[in-house]
C-alpha cells in the first residue's frame, strides 16, 4: 500500500471503482428493526432447558424469524438434541464449546457466544430472536447484559419444593422464573404453593410461572412472555 | 510503554475466548502422556520451545509491522517506539485538525497470517487460533483502537496488532504470546489433573525467566522477511490436536 499517495489506501489489485460525492451517504439505511431479542435460558442440569428450547422452537418457529445457540460443557449434546428433534432448521442451531467452565462463556468470557450469535446473523440475515442456553451449571450461574437482554431461569419440581427459597442469582434476578416439571409434583411431594409463596417472597415484581413440559409441549406462559417482549421491542417493524 | 497496559493485554481475565481452549494439554493427558506437575513442566517447556516461540516470533512482527503508522491521536504517547521499522509508512490521513485524529493504518500482514498457517499442519488448531484470534480482537476493539486487519486472523498477529495499538512494543507483544502459551495450559492443567494451584504457579514462577529469554529472542527477530521467522513444530500437538477434534466427549475446544 502507498497511502501516502492518496487520500485513502487502495489494494493494488483492487478493482477500479469510484467514490460518491461527499455529501452523499453512500451507505444502505439501517434496517428498521433492531438486532434481535437476545433470551438466555438458565438454570441447574437436568431442569429441562433443552426441552423449553425445543418447546418454544415449535411455538415461536413460524412466527418469528429464530435462532438457538447452545452452550454444552461437555459435547455439543443439546445441538445435536434440537437438530434430531427437527424443532427447527440446522442452520438455525449453533454449539458453543464452554472449557469446563460453562458460566464463564455466558458471563465473564462472552465471545464466543457473541461469535454463534453474529455468525448466526451473517448467515441467515435479520433475526427477530436468538435463544441462548447456558451450559447447566448450579443456582448461581447467570448471563452478562453483553451477551443478552433478557434472562430466563429454570429450576425443577423434582430438585425439591426448596429450591425457590434457597435463592442464589439466578432465582432471584431473573426476569422470568419457570418452575417446571409440575407434573412430577405429587411424586416427589413438593408443595406448589410453598414454592410460589417463595418464589415472590425473593422476586418482589418479577414474574415467575409454572410449567409442565410433558403437559403443555408449546410452554405456553413463556412464549407468551416472549412475544410480549418481541412485540414492546419492534413496535412499527411487526 | 506502559507496564500496567501489558498486564491487562496479558492478564487471562481478558475476555478473549481462551478459557475454552487447554493448548493441547488435553489431549495429550487423555494419552497418558502428562499426568502430573512434573509431566506438566516437561508439557509447558516444551510447547514454549514450539509453538511457544513461534507465537512470540509473530506476535512481535504483527506489532513491529505496525510500528511505523500512527496511532490514534489519543492513543499516541511521547515515547518513541523502541524498535524502529526500517522504512516508515505514513499514515493514511494526515491530520486535520485536532477533530480529526490521524486514520490508522496497518501494511498488509496476510503474509504473517499466511505464514502461520504454514507452520500449523493441524487444521483443528489453525481453526483453534483464529477462533481466538477472532475473540482477542473483540475485547481489543473495546478497549483500544484496533485497524481493520480481517475478521479471523490467527491469534498471534491478532495480539501483535493489539499491543501496538495499545502503545506497546515489540517486545512486549512476544513476551504477552509467551505468557499467554504457558498460563492458557497451566491453569487447563489445574482443572483436567487436579493438579495443586500452588505448585502450578511455582512452576509458572520458574518458567518465567524462560518466557523472557523466548521473547527475546524472538522480538530481536521481529523485523525479519516471514520465511525467516521460527517454525519450531511440535509433531504430537498437531497430532493431538486432530485426534482430539473427532471426540464426541471433552471438556476443551482444543
Ligand atoms: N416429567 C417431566 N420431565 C421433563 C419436563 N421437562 C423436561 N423434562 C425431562 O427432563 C430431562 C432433562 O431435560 P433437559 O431439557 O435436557 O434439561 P437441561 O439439562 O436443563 O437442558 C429430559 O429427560 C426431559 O425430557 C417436564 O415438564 N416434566
Ligand atoms: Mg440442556
């Protein structure tokens, strides 16, 4: 390169090309919807992440355009899940490799989420919502704002009606609390309303809700929750 | 040069994607080959013999490439680079006034990434150091002004163009990609072994010298044609490294 020759660098084997006047914006407008809505899915292994993504997969699947990235600590296990589930597209579904550490890649080292989710976006052009599952770790594991807009936490029926009361970052600070496995309630005798109860008593305002994956295989209050979230963000685009 | 900018280019909290990655250390215990500190240690010395120097060597050649072109105006500092390029480039724009800092500019350094991946046979680890090289720019674009220099370079120049843009030299680049080999492995080595922390940083603080005389020895290097730099090659880890890509169960990305 020879930048000293001229006011801006050119490959020598650029292809000829000519500048617009100054003055003119030679560049397209910015699309009129904003980047997509970024949802993470948390909580401990086993909750039945996996299963919410699938689920919303078929609820959310032919009304928004959608993503998934998966956080696996071991395998790309969850990728390969969704894919064979069919729940949506392959080109729709990223793995990201998480080193033993699956919090760190959603909270303190982000970027290789951030790479899924931007090649994600390179390939299949503007996306209405990208969902990312975290890697199961324990109650305390949560996403950065860099990575996401919103957070979801599951925690299970099975793990105890406890579990609310316990605490920890991601029950607390979530801004949806599912409660799944309702189903298996009365065979592990939690207390639905104990966990309620303990719910509110942690998250003041912030909404939490019950589900059974086995029962309602759209996860009906959490699509809804998201589609109010989608709708609040592209009020003119949708 | 700022002393406290080379920690934080070289600190392992910098969120560059490297806590997924064990250097092939992984590999190489699933082979029964390191399975202790002393196995460790043989491990780290050899791979900052290897790829270690070769990391350095290109680091400290993405950065002295850089050298001669103008920082942004905020970034520029009174001290004047310590190994002066031998032709200096000017700088795409001049200044035009305090508003407009001078554009920065980078020569051309697909050579550098070329010859990179010459001296990495293995495609897995190719894909392993763009990948982070990819992630290390997207924390330097937050925190200094980084040239346009691809979207996936390998790490190494990716880290050479981030030390210049961070003020720092040369040398301080090769020794950031010294560090950086030895302490990405070590501490991959505490989760996968078990190994006492304590121990392992006693043997980071006996290897440290090492990392110093490698970095050296390639900064003083910095400014030869690629073909001339180390391709000091370490046959098992390209190995390893292909084996260990094919494993449906395992903790690290490389
Ligand atoms: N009974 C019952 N099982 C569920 C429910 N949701 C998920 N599961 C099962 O729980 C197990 C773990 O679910 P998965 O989605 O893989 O959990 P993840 O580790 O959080 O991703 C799987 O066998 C699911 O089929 C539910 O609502 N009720
Ligand atoms: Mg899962």
């Amino acid at each position: 390169m020879h930048p000293d020759q001229h006011t801006h660098a050119h490959e020598a084997d650029e292809v000829p090309h000519t500048h617009p006047e100054p003055g003119v914006d030679p560049h397209l407008p910015l699309p009129d919807a904003p980047r997509a809505l970024r949802i993470g899915i948390g909580g401990p292994v086993g909750s039945g992440k996996t299963a919410l993504v699938a689920a919303l997969c078929r609820a959310l699947g032919d009304e928004l355009r959608l993503a998934v990235v998966t956080n696996d600590i071991y395998t790309t296990e969850d990728a390969d899940f969704l894919k064979r589930n069919g729940v949506l597209p392959v080109e729709r579904i990223r793995a990201v490799e998480t080193g033993c550490c699956p919090h760190t890649a959603i909270r303190d080292d982000i970027s290789a989420n951030l790479d899924a989710v931007e090649d994600l976006e390179d390939a299949l052009g503007p996306l209405d919502l990208v969902l990312v599952e975290s890697g199961g770790d324990n109650l305390t594991a949560t996403f950065s704002k860099g990575l996401i807009d919103q957070q979801i936490f599951v925690v299970d029926v099975a793990g105890g009606d406890k579990v609310p009361r316990k605490g920890g970052p991601g029950v607390t600070t979530a801004d949806l609390l599912v409660i799944n496995k309702t189903d298996l309630a009365p065979l592990v005798s939690a207390d639905l309303s104990v966990m309620d109860r303990d719910a509110k008593a942690r998250r003041g305002e912030l909404p939490t809700v019950f589900l059974s994956l086995v029962e309602d295989r759209a996860a009906t209050p959490v699509a809804d929750w998201i589609r109010s979230l989608v709708a609040a963000r592209v009020p003119a685009a949708r | 040069m700022s002393l406290a900018t080379l920690l934080l280019l070289a600190d392992g909290r910098l969120p560059s994607g490297g806590h997924a990655h064990s250097g092939g250390l992984e590999a190489q215990v699933s082979a029964g080959r390191v399975g202790d500190l002393d196995g460790l240690a043989g491990f780290l010395r050899g791979k900052l013999a290897t790829s270690g120097l070769v990391a350095a060597a290109f680091a400290a050649a993405a950065c002295h490439r850089t050298l001669g072109t103008s920082p942004p105006a905020h970034l520029a500092r009174a001290t004047p680079p310590a190994h002066p390029p031998r032709a200096t480039p000017q700088p795409a724009h001049p200044a035009r006034g305090d508003q407009t800092p001078p554009l920065y500019f980078v020569p051309d350094i697909s050579d550098l990434d070329q010859g990179l991946d010459a001296r990495t046979p293995s495609p897995a680890l190719r894909k392993a150091s763009r990948a982070q090289g990819r992630a290390l720019l997207r924390a330097g674009r937050a925190m200094w002004a980084i040239p346009e220099i691809g979207r996936e370079p390998h790490q190494p120049v990716a880290l050479g163009v981030l030390a210049r843009a961070a003020g720092l030299g040369p040398l301080e680049a090769a020794v950031a990609a010294a560090h950086g080999t030895v302490t990405g492995s070590a501490s991959a080595g505490v989760r996968l072994l078990g190994l006492d922390p304590y121990a392992v940083h006693g043997l980071l603080a006996r290897l440290a010298p090492d990392c110093d005389r490698v970095a050296a020895s390639a900064a003083a290097r910095a400014g030869d044609p690629v073909d001339e730099l180390p391709a000091a090659g370490a046959p098992l880890l390209d190995i390893g490294a292909e084996l260990h890509a094919t494993w449906e169960v395992r903790l690290f990305a490389s």
